[in-house]
C-alpha cells in the first residue's frame, strides 16, 4: 500500500480537498510483516521518510503478532463450518491508511494531539466494527510529507467471512450493495 505522495497538478484538480480519504487492502503473511515493518518503522525505511522525525510518530496500539492473528482466522472460519484449509496466500490482516485533502490537512494539524489521536482511533475502530472485525494495530505517522495514520484489521470478520467479501467488485463490476457508512462530528 503507497503512502502520501505529493500530489501533482491533475492530481489535485481530480481530488476533494476536503475530504478525509481510507483505504483498504488486504495482506498475505509475507506483505502483512512488510506492512508491519514499514507502519512500524523496523528496519530500512523507504528514502521519503524523514528519519530525524521517525520519533515523533504515534503508536497508538500495539502489535499482536501476527501468527495469533492467522490462528484466529483459522478458528474463525472452523466455526463458520469451512472445512477447506486456508490457502497459504491467504489475507491474514487488512491493512488501511487514513489520509487527508489538503484543507482538511490543514485543519487537522491545528487540532491537538490528543484530539488527533481520538479522531484516528475511531474511525479505525468504527471501520473495524461495520465490517465486524477486530483493530490490531494503529500507528500516526509524522515523519512523512503529511499526517496519515496506518491501521491493521484482522482479515476475518466474527462470522469467518473474509473482509474482502464486503469490499470485492460484484460480477459486472458494480460496487456491492453493502456499504460502510460512518457518521462524523
């Protein structure tokens, strides 16, 4: 999943910059370590992260690791009734990143810290709870061009369904029925 990128002319015109913008994307093992890696800053980071300011990021919850996660999903899906194994492919976190239009950039980095982290932490939480899911990490990072927050979800939901499922294309290419809708003050 691309971080902020500074966005060109065509970019901007095409762009809300109003808007408040998440997106989702689900993770195998091997990209969910690397999500991690990069969210969480271990290791080499890519050359757009200013690492003199690493230490200002956010660590608003913490890590589970990740081999619980998959065993969860695994229970999960055993309860569902699936009696298929899940393929080694298999999404075992939906990684999500919060961004901002420019405006609304400008006004969220007047607000404090503490309301900042209120706001990303519940609209993390209440994307988790409309897709029946679990938050497992969230992270605010200030180290980049822009304030963003990443946040990690399990891939099942409670029911053993894959999150994908409520996000995917239907047949024809039209957006599922199912929808999020979250309200904001």
């Amino acid at each position: 999943m691309k971080d902020t990128k500074q966005n060109t002319r065509s970019d901007t015109t095409a762009s809300n910059p109003n808007a408040v913008s998440v997106r989702i994307e689900p993770k195998a093992m091997a990209k969910a370590k690397f999500q991690r890696r990069h969210d969480f800053r271990i290791g080499k980071q890519p050359a757009y992260v200013d690492e003199d300011r690493t230490e200002q990021n956010r660590h608003l919850m913490e890590l589970r690791p990740l081999p619980d996660i998959q065993r969860e999903n695994e229970a999960l899906r055993e309860r569902a009734g699936r009696t298929r194994k899940m393929k080694s492919n298999a999404a075992v976190t939906t990684a999500g990143i919060i961004t901002f239009g420019h405006n609304a950039q400008e006004v969220f980095n007047r607000l404090p810290e503490e309301m900042q982290d209120r706001a990303f932490r519940e609209l993390a939480q209440e994307i988790a709870a409309q897709l029946n899911t679990s938050l497992e990490a969230l992270v605010v990072h200030l180290d980049e061009t822009a304030i963003h927050a990443h946040f990690t979800m399990r891939a099942y939901n409670d029911d053993g369904e894959p999150i994908s499922n409520a996000t995917r294309l239907g047949p024809v290419g039209k957006r599922r029925s199912r929808c999020l809708h979250i309200q904001t003050c």
